[in-house]
C-alpha cells in the first residue's frame, strides 16, 4: 500500500469529484429540508402573530 | 466480497468527501422521522379505537430499541463499514412502515408495535450511528463540523416529516383537514400514507448507502490509520465501557437529555400555563403551537452550531456551556420565565439548542477521550444514556406536574418544582463533566497504539 493511499483526507486533499454531482447530492438533501424549515417557520410565525 | 462491503466502498483517489456529509444526512433526515410520530397519534387511536397511552408505547419502544439496537450492533456497524449499515437500516426502517402498514389496515396494533416500534426502532440504532465513524475519518480535522451536520439531519427529519405526512393524510383522505382541531384521518389513508413514507425513506436511505465511502486507507481495521484521541488514546468499545471516562460521559448526555426533555414533553401546555391568570392564558392555543415550531427549529441549529464551534473551543468547555450555562438559564427560566413571553421563549429555545447540541457534539468528544479505533461502536454503546433519559425525562416531569394537576390548567408557580429539579439534574451532568480525564494509557488498544507510533516514525523519517 502507497503512502498516499493512507493519508487521511483534509481541507487541501485536491478531488476529482465533478462539483456537479457534489451539488446534485447536497440538493437531494437540502431541498427537503429548506421545505421542512419553511413550514416550520410558518408555523413559528403562530408565535408572534396567533 | 459483496458490493456492500467496507473493502468494496474505499473511495477512489480524489474521491470529494463533501459528499459524505449528504450520504448520511439521506439516512438521518429518514430516521428523524419518528420525532414527528405524533402526528398520527389522533388517528392512530380513533383508527386502533385504543387509548392515547397505547399508541404512545410505539414511540417509546422505539426509542428504547434504538438504544439498545446502537448499543448492541454498534460493533457489528463499526466492522461491516456504513453501506451495510446505512442498507440494513434502510431494511429495518423500511419493512417497519410496512408492517405498521398492514397492521394499521387489518386493525391489528401488535403488528404496529412489532412493525415501526421493533423492527423500525432497530433500524433507527442502526441507521443512526452508521455514518457516525466515518465521518469522523474523513473529517478528522473538523470531527464536530461533520457529526453536527449529520445529527441536525436526525432533528431536521421531524421538520420534513411532520407536514409531509399530513399531507399525505390528506391526499388519501379528501375529509383529513391537518390545521382543524382534533381532525383524524381514516384507518384506510392512515395505512397508505405509512405505506408511502416507507417506499420513500427506503429509496433515500439507499441512495445514502450508494453515495457512502470510506477514506482511502479505510478498507481494512486491521492495516487501516486510526486517528489517536488527544492523548494518544487508541481504545477499543469493549475496553472503553471500563474506562471511568465513558460512565461519566454516559451520565453527561443523560442529564443533558433529561434536561432538554423536561422542557419538549411539555412544552405547548407549558406556555399557555406559564401565561395564565385567572383560569384564561394570553397565549393562544396556535401560538403554543408555534412555541413548539421554534423550539424544533432550534434543536436543529444547535446541532450543528454548537457541535461546529466545539472544533474550535473544546469538548469539555462545549459541554461546561450546555450544562453551566443550560443550568442558569432553566434557573431563570424557573424564577423569571413568566415576567414576558419573549424572555421565555428565549431562555427556552438556548435550553434546547443545548440539548441537541448534546447529541451532535458527543461522537467528537469519543473521538477525542478514545480515538477513531472503535468510535462509532462506543457511539452505540453511549446511546443507551439516551434511552435511559427517554424513559426517565418524561417519568420525572409528569410525576412532579401530576401531583400538582394537569398541564394545560397549571400556572407558572407550578412548573417551578419540576424546573429546579433540572436544574439539580444538569448540575450532577456539569461535575460528571468536570470529572473527565484524558484516558489512562493502560486501556489503550496495545496493537493499534503501537502501529499509529510506527507509522508517525516512518513519517517523521521519510521528511527528515
């Protein structure tokens, strides 16, 4: 086994992932949970307004 | 080799570990789902025609399987590497909503408390801690930046689930109208919408489980480069429940959730009682429901605000603000909450950014005490302090309002014994704090520690 392959990751590690599928895969995640954010700051708003 | 082992999920070179983070942020946003179990309950008991009682024993059980799952399998997790445990999880947590299903549509509660309470609640301890570890590993630098991401999903969960599942109630039943009081949905829709929830979690748990590596080197525990704990602790699950560290960190995070608890189990009731003069409250019943909306809101950002900044000041200083500073605040909260509601929603909603905090910040605390060797299975094994609060919290809460009446008809001179008693509650989890040590060397994995010595040997050589 080469050194490289077990060098722990950082910050600096360059990557070779397209950005597009590390943005695809934060959308699959994010998308969901800003609609479950905004409903629940919908329902937050009772607070100042019910 | 199977496809699902961890030899079969070493990233590639170059491989992003930024997309770790959403991997296991698919299996924590499916699990968070059964925070928002409630939402069902009015249903659920018109449905079963059962009392309230029996239908709030499919939450506790799993939780308490969730606990006893992580503690049980964390092991199991650790070794396997997290694509076998994101997908068993997804097995688990998938077959309980349709089992729940079908027990919902034959009327038959067993098959709810064998289907989402037993076998869902695996599937909960599995999929919670299965990103846990390695996490860890890709972030060694920001270990609370990435566990903090990761269990915001879990609180995150409930926020998605709890208004998708009404409208799905909805869609399946014309007559289900969400925001009328004491509204129900037919048995019929009931059984659908789980059925539904169960075929979509399962699908986003396994594109988790696809999206999911471990970092280059990580393939096999045997020849693999753990990151030691701060003092060079490289300790193993089985040795660690020895260590006097892992009891007094066990009994951190259950006063921590006791705590926190003490304020979620009651918390509608309890704004309207804390505003209440002459029998009427001037908090309305809408507004406690949003009281309730911004406390989830920040459970969630706690997680991931207080856990990122334990990166920067430390473990036990992170854990001295929520349970020193946690401690003042429920004070207040006890002798000053009801002079206005902005001061109690305030002091409440820190209290509870503390309790999620808790949950976040405790992975990177193992790691620092014991190292990345085990983390993940001593994860599991330190879960069954959450299990333990889940049980506890509520028993200490309602057993102290219960002999002064029923909440939703108290006032805030009443709430102050069960207050105090926190407080006394998150003083004992403060000292335990206190108590925290590096680990002794005599528990240290001799194997693993010799092999991170001999690799930072060859390291500090080959740059000489």
């Amino acid at each position: 086994m080469s050194a490289d392959d077990t060098t722990p990751p950082n910050a600096s590690t360059p990557t070779t992932t397209s950005p597009v599928v590390v943005a695809l895969a934060w959308l699959l995640v994010g998308v969901p949970l800003l609609y479950g954010l905004w409903q629940t700051l919908v329902k937050a708003s009772a607070l100042f307004t019910g | 080799m199977s496809r699902l082992d961890k030899q079969a999920i070493v990233a590639g070179p170059g491989y992003s570990r930024w997309l770790i983070p959403p991997a296991a942020l698919a299996v924590h946003l499916s699990i968070g789902q059964v925070y928002a179990f409630s939402v069902f309950k009015n249903s659920l008991v018109e449905s079963f025609d059962t009392s309230l009682t029996a239908i709030g024993w499919v939450f506790s059980l799993s939780i308490v399987m969730l606990g006893l799952s992580a503690a049980v399998l964390g092991t199991w997790v650790e070794r396997s590497g997290p694509r076998k445990a994101m997908v068993a999880a997804a097995a688990c947590w998938g077959t309980g909503f349709l089992i729940g299903s079908a027990g919902i549509a034959s009327s038959q509660l067993w098959l709810l408390y064998l289907g989402y309470g037993v076998i869902g609640g695996i599937g909960l301890g599995i999929g919670y801690i299965s990103p846990v570890s390695t996490l860890i590993k890709w972030f060694p630098d920001r270990p609370g930046l990435a566990t903090g991401m990761a269990i915001m999903g879990f609180g995150g969960g409930a926020l998605i689930a709890s208004p998708l599942s009404n409208a799905l109630m909805a869609f399946f039943d014309g007559d289900f109208v969400s925001t009328e009081p004491g509204a129900v949905a037919s048995g019929s829709a009931l059984a659908r919408t789980f059925l539904t929830l169960g075929i979509v979690y399962t699908i986003f748990m396994l594109i988790g489980a696809t999206l999911v590596r471990v970092p280059p080197g990580h393939g096999d525990d045997a020849t693999a480069e753990h990151s030691p704990g701060t003092n060079g602790a490289l300790v193993r699950a089985s040795q660690a429940i020895r260590t006097p560290q892992f009891w007094f960190l066990w009994v951190v995070l259950f006063c921590n959730v006791t705590a926190g608890i003490g304020i979620l189990e009651q918390a509608a009731p309890m704004i309207q009682d804390f505003f209440r003069e002459n029998g009427d409250s001037s908090v309305s019943a809408a507004a406690a429901g949003g009281f309730v909306g911004v406390l989830s809101l920040a459970n969630m950002l706690g997680r991931f605000v207080w856990s990122s900044l334990s990166d920067r000041i430390g473990r036990k200083p992170t854990y001295i603000m929520y349970l020193g500073v946690g401690l003042v605040l429920y004070l207040l909260l006890a002798l000053f909450g009801s002079s206005s509601t902005a001061v109690f929603v305030a002091l409440a909603a820190v209290i509870i950014s503390y309790y999620g905090g808790g949950f976040a910040t405790v992975p990177a605390y193992l790691k620092d005490l014991f190292g990345t060797l085990e983390v993940g299975a001593i994860h599991g094994r330190l879960l069954t302090a959450w299990a333990a609060a889940g049980v506890a919290g509520p028993l200490i809460v309602n057993g102290i309002l219960d002999s002064v009446g029923e909440p939703g008809n108290l006032v805030a001179a009443d709430y102050r014994p069960a207050l105090l008693t926190m407080v006394g509650v998150l003083a004992v989890g403060f000292v335990a704090n206190l108590m925290i040590r590096p680990v002794a060397e005599s528990h240290f994995d001799t194997d693993a520690h010799a092999d991170h010595e001999q690799r930072s040997s060859n390291r500090q050589e080959a740059t000489r």
